[in-house]
C-alpha cells in the first residue's frame, strides 16, 4: 500500500544492498482472475453505512455480464525480508486486493497477477539507495502478465487498469511503454486509476509526461483517460507525493520527473458528478497483521478502521475536498466535516497515502461505471 515506508527510507539510509540483475519474468501467476472460483477479488458488494445506518445488500453480477476487464497491480505490502518479493500470494497481498480492488468487481472482470515486488523493507530501501534492477524485476513479471492477459483473455474487450503506490509506478511505465504509443492497444483503454505515485504532465496541460496521447480526465462521462491524486490533509511541507521537482520514485524506472513536469491531480467529485461529502469504505474483516495492518491502525487511531457486520463498512465521518497547488505540492486536500470526528493520522513523507483509494471508494466506482458506458457507446461494443 505505501510505495514507500518509513522502514523503507530508514533501509535507504544504510549502505546500499549490492545491486540486483535484471530477472528474467517468472512464470505468470493470477492473484485474481475470472477463472478461479474464489480469489480476494471476489467480496460481495454489501455495505453498512455507520453514518446513516443504511444496509445496502449485494448486487451480485455474473461475470460473464461484466462488459469490460479491470488490470489491476497491487502496492507495496510484502513483509517478506527480501528484495524482490516471491510469488506467493502472502496473506497481506490477499487483504490489500480485497481493500483496493474488489468494489470495481461490480464493473468488471479483475485480472490481477502476483508479481516480484520490491519489498517493504529491504526492497524499498534498496531500490532508493540506486538497485534500481530490483523494479525491473517487478515490472518484468508485470508486462509478462500484461501480454499474457492480451494473449489468452481478452479477445477484444475493454481495459481499465487500476493500481495504487508501486502497482502504479509499474502501470504509469506499462501505459508508457505499451499502450500510449499504440493506436490499437490505446482503442481498448476504458480508463486508468493510477492513485498515489506522481504521475506527470506537461504544465498546465492533460499530456505530454507519462503520456503523449493519453489524457488526464478532465469531465465527467470521458473514457480513454486517467484519474490520478495523492490524498493529503494538512498542507504538505515535505512529501514523497504530489511536488515533480522532488520526485524521487520516478527516475529508477525510468519514468518522468523533474521541474519541467507537473504531478498530477484529477478531482473525483467532479469526474463522478457526485460533489457529496464522501466516507472511508474498507472492508469489514480485519486487514491481515503486518507492517501495513500497523500503519492502517496509527492512521484510523484512536477508533479504528469502520467495522460492521457486512461485507463492507462505511465511515460515519464525511470528508470534502479538492485539488489544492501548495507549497509546489499537487494533492487531493481533505477535511473531515465533523470537527469532532474520527480524524484521518498522516504519515510524515506519506499524507493520506493508505486512504487514497477507500476515501470515495464509490465515486471511483461510478467513475468506472461512466467510462465503461462511454466506451461501449463510442467503440460499437
């Protein structure tokens, strides 16, 4: 979930771990896919509001009514005391797919590969400290997947990726490379949520960063384009998101950064058309125990992650926010409405980074929902 821990940064500031080589691509393995009968991206979608009280039941949806595919690249959560992550699907890589990726089950099929992911720590760390071998690794197992899914399981249909801290860096150089500058593969991008890892433009513009031809989404209903924020509450002053000029995720993987880009932030009340205040929505069962359950814990302290008898929860605290340029920081600024309400603790260096995705969960939702009724309307499917 955090492309970068605390732990992480503390590993970057000891000697380097001699550098890794390049990996070949392993084997590919789905984490999620609509071929196994039960994964972590297969929650049913009934949800208790603790503000309201209202119980909203599931809606299931059969996967073969699912019109478009969701390409979906986990974050940071390997606790393993290793570089590279190995493939096995570890019980904190279940909970973050279930916390991220399962809502968008309403709107498709989910693919989702378990790949080498540079780890919280040592991996971070290293990648930080320059072995930037460690995420060509990761990203070898990614595009591995990628042309895999192409291969096998697409057979014409639409693709909204998905993907949060390092499951981003690894679309933002995947879009780049592969589908930015592909018509063909460019005609089957329903949409992209590429949350919490500085994906860049040009200055005042929807281009000319990550992507030349794949735009920013700018209006509600646009298909084709990439919604992208880093949440934050109080107003940055050092952070690891948000500020192109200090970006220093990007360059290892060979990605835009510097003064000459701008971080991106797209407004997800006015994409969704829903400028309500929003809820914390994270499913009801505990995240599984680990470095990130730890973080999870601080920043819902001292009540603790929504909990209820259904499958989901939503926060009884309302948040509203907008795109704030402060201090050279681009971020998605928010506020809780209710002063006497459960706050959301920041991460120093991180913001809101664990909530980016879960606050407004169903805007991002409805968002998909709009780009896929778009899409199938302007491409005949």
């Amino acid at each position: 979930m955090g492309a970068l821990l605390l732990v992480g940064l503390a590993a970057g500031g000891l000697s380097a771990p001699a550098a890794a080589q390049p990996a070949a691509s392993a084997p590919v393995q789905w984490l999620c896919s609509p071929e196994t009968d039960t994964d972590p991206c297969d929650l049913p979608d009934d949800t208790t509001d603790l503000l309201t009280g209202e119980v909203t039941p599931a809606t299931p949806v059969s996967e073969s009514d699912k019109p478009v595919d969701c390409f979906y690249v986990y974050p940071t959560v390997s606790d393993q005391v290793a570089l590279n992550a190995d493939l096995t699907p570890q019980p904190e890589v279940q909970s973050i797919a279930s916390f991220q990726a399962a809502r968008f089950g309403s709107q498709c099929r989910i693919f989702a590969p378990t790949y080498r992911q540079m780890t919280l720590t040592p991996g971070i760390g290293g990648y930080l400290a320059g072995a930037a071998p460690l995420a060509h690794t990761a990203y070898g197992d990614v595009l591995a997947a990628w042309n895999d899914y192409l291969a096998n399981d697409n057979d014409g249909r639409g693709v909204i990726f998905i993907g949060h801290s390092q499951g981003t860096m690894m679309l933002r150089k995947l879009i780049r490379e592969q589908i930015d500058p592909n018509p063909a593969l460019r005609d089957k991008l329903v949409g992209a949520f590429l949350m919490g890892a500085n994906v860049e433009t040009a200055p005042g513009s929807a281009t000319g960063g990550d992507f030349q031809n794949i735009p920013l989404c700018t209006e509600q209903g646009e298909a084709g384009c990439v919604v992208a924020y880093s949440t934050a509450v109080a107003d940055p002053t050092a952070s690891l998101f948000g500020n192109s000029a200090l970006d220093i995720l990007s360059p290892g993987m060979g990605l835009p950064s510097g003064p000459q880009y701008q971080v991106a932030c797209t407004d997800p009340a006015a994409l969704s058309g829903n400028s309500e205040p929003v809820g914390l929505t994270v499913p009801s069962a505990p995240f599984a125990f680990g470095i990130i359950s730890v973080l999870l814990d601080y920043t819902a302290f001292p009540k603790g992650s929504p909990t209820s008898t259904s499958t989901w929860t939503t926060s009884a605290e309302r948040a509203v926010g907008s795109c704030t340029d402060v201090n050279g920081y681009r971020t998605y600024q928010f506020r809780i409405t209710d002063p006497r309400g459960q706050r959301v603790n920041e991460l120093p260096l991180f913001g809101g980074h664990l909530v980016d995705i879960n606050l407004g969960y169903d805007r991002l939702v409805s968002i998909a929902e709009q780009q896929t009724r778009e899409y199938l309307l302007t491409s005949g499917g």
